[in-house]
C-alpha cells in the first residue's frame, strides 16, 4: 500500500495542485466528477470513479509545488530498468529517453 500511495498521490495527476490545502480537494474533485462528459465511466454510473486513486489521496499531505523534469533529453547515465507483473510501472514509452538501459525482464 505504501508503494502505491507514493508512487500515485504523489505523482498523480489530480483535480487540485500539490499545494492546495486539504479541506478543498473534495470541492475540487466533486466539480471535476461533474464535469466528466456523458459516458466517461462506460457502462457505469459516477459512481465507478470512486474506485480510482482519487479519492485515497484526498488526505495525502500537501506539498510545495515542484519543478517537473521538463522536455529535454535526461541524463546519459547506465539505467537497470526491470519489467514484469510485479514491477511498479514504467511505461514502455520511456525506453526510447533512456538509451543506456540495460532491460531485464526475465525472458
């Protein structure tokens, strides 16, 4: 649980800022969940979207807003990028930003 509340309250994009204080983020989602087009959840009511991350991290502490990493090329330093079902997550799409990887994923 640890690991799934660090990776996606803290990176996660959601209806309020980092910095926005706790007591107006229920506000702020509730406007975002009323603005979904008609057919956003699929077959389900909005009420599905209460089974998303958002609503676990209404309470994660706020933060001062940070620099993102930008556009730019990243550093060209040896990465060690592991894949399988049990890893955290690192989208495929980021293979091509870092050309020094070495990928182990068991095959």
């Amino acid at each position: 649980m640890g690991l799934f509340t660090a990776t996606v309250c803290d990176d996660g994009p959601f209806p309020w800022a980092p910095e926005t204080p706790l007591g107006q983020r229920p506000g702020l989602l509730a406007t975002a969940r009323s603005a979904l087009p008609r057919g956003s959840t699929g077959p389900f009511g909005i009420w599905a979207t209460d089974l998303g991350p958002a609503p676990f991290c209404l309470l994660w502490p706020t933060q001062a807003r940070r620099p993102g990493i930008g556009s730019g090329p990243l550093p060209n330093v040896p990465v060690l990028v592991f894949a399988g079902s049990a890893t955290s997550g690192h989208p495929p799409r980021m293979r091509p930003r870092l050309p020094r990887a070495s990928r182990r994923d068991g095959s």
